[in-house]
C-alpha cells in the first residue's frame, strides 16, 4: 500500500474515532437529570424549627423553577396556620401526615395521609398541618420561588429562633 493511501486510511479511521467516541453513550443520563438514592439524601438540621429535618433535593426555594424538597418531622410535630404563594404536591414517604384547613389550628379537623398517598394544595389556601405519633417523612413539590407565610407571625419559628 502507498504512503498516501496508508495515510488516508489512518486518517478516516482517526474520523471515525472521533465521531464514534463524540456519541453519547445511550445507557448514560441525559443532561440536567438529577437522581438521588435514598442514603445520599442531603439531610440537615431545619435553620429554624427544632427536630426537624430538611432535604433539598432539586432548586432552591428563593429561585425560579422546580422545587423538590424531603421534610422529616419527629413524631406529634405540628406547623402552625400558614399560606404559600404557589401549589405545592405533598406525597408522604413514611408515617402519617395530617392537614387541616383554616386560620385556627384545630386538631380536629386534620385529615390524616398515610405512606404512598399525596395531596395537591391550591396556592395561598390558609392550613396546618401535623405528624402523626411515629412522625412523619413528606415530599414537597413546587415552582420555587416560595415562602411560608404564617397567618400569625407569632408562630413562625423563625422569627422565634431570632429571639
């Protein structure tokens, strides 16, 4: 074989090459997945409510965008009347999670949702909210950004925090 021919061979198979290698392998995820397996979810200390837990799993609650974050609530923890300025999708991963609707809180009128149920909550509709006596694992669901407006601001924790 001549020096030019051999040349060209070695050069379309450097093509080749190139463009085999330049494909995306079919079995990798695609750009912008996000998965996170149940022992490396991100759990932290809430900043302001002692004993609970908070996960942020895609967003961040002050940005634009998808929301998803993981609450873990020790057992018989209650949230005070509150409101959110967009829907939210609550599906309760472990334990009973209750929600009532109103701007007094009456343990009366929780609804309680076991493990593998959801609820949708409409934006800004006033609710408490409570876990149940093993406590209680949710998954939240939105388009960030969001806030919790408590209907008395003598229950935000957060503003008892900063006391």
């Amino acid at each position: 074989m001549s020096m030019v021919k051999m040349t060209r061979v070695c050069a379309l198979l450097a093509c080749l090459s190139a463009v085999a290698t330049a494909q995306p392998n079919p079995h990798d995820p695609p750009s912008g997945f996000v998965g996170v397996h149940a022992d490396g979810v991100p759990w932290q200390a809430h900043p302001s409510i002692r004993g609970v837990e908070i996960a942020i799993l895609v967003g961040k609650s002050s940005e634009a965008g998808p929301l998803i974050v993981r609450v873990k609530l020790p057992p018989n923890a209650q949230v005070m009347p509150h409101t959110h300025p967009e829907a939210r999708t609550y599906t309760v991963l472990s334990g009973d999670w209750k929600v009532g609707f109103g701007e007094k809180y009456d343990a009366a009128a929780l609804l309680t949702y076991s493990a593998g149920s959801m609820y949708r909550l409409p934006a800004k509709v006033a609710h408490f909210q409570a876990a149940g006596s093993s406590g209680a694992i949710v998954q939240i669901e939105s388009i960030g950004p969001t806030s919790t407006d408590f209907i008395d601001p003598a229950h935000d924790p957060r503003k008892r925090a900063a006391r």
